[in-house]
C-alpha cells in the first residue's frame, strides 16, 4: 500500500514539474536558471523521450529544446547587440559536435522541406570532405560546413545549439580568425546571454536523454548528419539501442559542470 501511495506521489509530482516545465517553456527560461527550473524542463525534453510509441522522439525532444533557448533568448534578451548578420559565415567553417536528437531533427528539416540544393546527395558528398579532419585541423582550412548555402545556413531555424552559441561582438575579429590573423592568446568576444540561453537548453537536453537511459556522446556533425540521411530508420536504430554513428568522430571536450549538472538533472528526472 505504501509503495503504491508513494509511487502515486511520485506520478504526482511529474506530473506537476512538466506542468511548470511547460509554463517555463512559454515565460522564457532566465539565462541563470536555479537546478528547479531546468529539472522542470527537462521533464518535458524526458516526457517525450520515454514515449515508445512515438519513432521521433529524439528529433522532437532536440525540438523542444531549441524551442527553450529561442523562446528564452526572446523574453530575456541580450544587453549588448551581437555583430553577427545574414550572410555573415565566418563561423560555419568550424568543427560543430552535436547529440543524435539534433542530428536527426535536422536531417527531418532537411527532407521535409526539400531546400533547394540542400538534398541528401549533396549533403552527404559535401559531408565526405570533412571526414577524419580534427577539431584543430579545421581552424584556418576554410573547409564549410555541408548546410552552408551561397554564405548562408540552410538550416538556419534548425541549426544546432552549438551554433546558438557562436555570436560575436565584433566582425573583425571573427574575420581575423578566419584568416588566419587573430592572435593567438586573444579570444572573440561572445554574447554571454546567447551563450546562456543556447547553453541551459542543452544541458536540459543531456539530463532528459541520461534520465531516458539514452547514450549523450556528441559526434561531429557533418558526419553524423550524412549517415542519418544515408540510413534508413536511422533513428528508430539508434533509439532501440543501434550504434548508428559508429565510427563517427566525437567530440570528447564536454566541461565538467556542464556533466555533472546534466548527471543531477537525469537524477531528477528519474524520480
């Protein structure tokens, strides 16, 4: 009888933090959220994860998540106006490490909508080219990424939350590394609360994935993206346990806090 009261409170409680978690989603989740808020998101992310009768989950909870940062970024926005502007490309040459749901939420945009010249083919040929290169390799090779089109993303409402991080404050500076000419020890000036926001969104994002039982290795994503595109039910697979993107190089550079607050987070979720 206890156990079943105490997992009636339990049900109870879920119940109640998606609930918050979904008014937080609507109010804009603050750039410095307490462990509380981004639970109560994450069990929204968690919700949809855990529901085995839905074979897109994964696109979907890498959904909501954007959904988190854009709607935060809007009701809480930056003090200072970032430098970045369409058609503006200088940080689409760098390595991008993301997780499988965002992977396969852009390989859904990408045959949703048939962008024009962006088809599996040619992702998939650009994607060849930077196979194998490291993180370090990338840095002055000018190498694009495959989804970008005529200096633009082709993606661009679908782009993943590591490039919702990249803002700027200044164009020079960003023009200097992509030539070649920064110096070493200086660093571009980012936009702290683009960086926030992109940043809670994602760590949410990894706490609902561990909390689902799923593996949240970051894999580079041109990569990644040509093999979801390539294999069919790429997501079902990898959902029922697949190593999809074996092989894949992966993006090992993940901050402490940023794992042990999704570690918390997972924990929370779980009840």
């Amino acid at each position: 009888m206890k156990d079943d009261v105490s997992r009636q409170q339990r049900r109870k409680r879920t119940r109640e933090q998606i609930k918050a978690g979904h008014a937080l989603m609507v109010s804009g989740l603050p750039a410095k959220p307490g462990r509380a808020a981004l639970r109560d998101v994450a069990h929204v992310m968690h919700a949809v994860l855990v529901d085995r009768t839905n074979p897109r989950r994964a696109g979907e909870a890498a959904g909501l998540a954007h959904e988190i940062a854009e709607t935060a970024l809007r009701r809480h926005p930056a003090p200072l106006e970032i430098a970045c502007r369409r058609g503006c490309s200088y940080c689409c040459y760098s390595y991008v490490g993301v997780v499988p749901p965002e992977v396969f939420r852009i390989a859904a945009a990408i045959s949703k909508h048939r962008r024009s010249g962006l088809t599996h083919d040619v992702v998939v040929a650009r994607a060849h080219l930077l196979r194998g290169i490291t993180p370090e390799a990338r840095v002055g090779a000018k190498l694009a990424c495959p989804l970008l089109e005529n200096g633009q993303c082709g993606i661009y409402a679908d782009r993943p939350l590591t490039c919702r991080q990249a803002t700027s404050l200044s164009i020079d500076a960003c023009r200097e590394e992509f030539d070649g000419e920064l110096a070493s020890n200086d660093q571009i000036e980012v936009s702290a609360t683009h960086l926030a926001h992109a940043s809670n969104a994602h760590v949410a994002l990894l706490g609902a994935m561990r909390g689902a039982g799923l593996p949240t290795t970051a894999y580079e994503l041109s990569e990644a993206l040509s093999i979801a595109l390539a294999t069919p039910d790429a997501e079902r697979l990898w959902l029922e346990g697949e190593d999809v993107f074996r092989g894949v190089q992966q993006n090992t550079e993940r901050p402490a806090n940023v794992e042990l607050i999704a570690r918390m987070i997972a924990e929370d979720v779980q009840g």
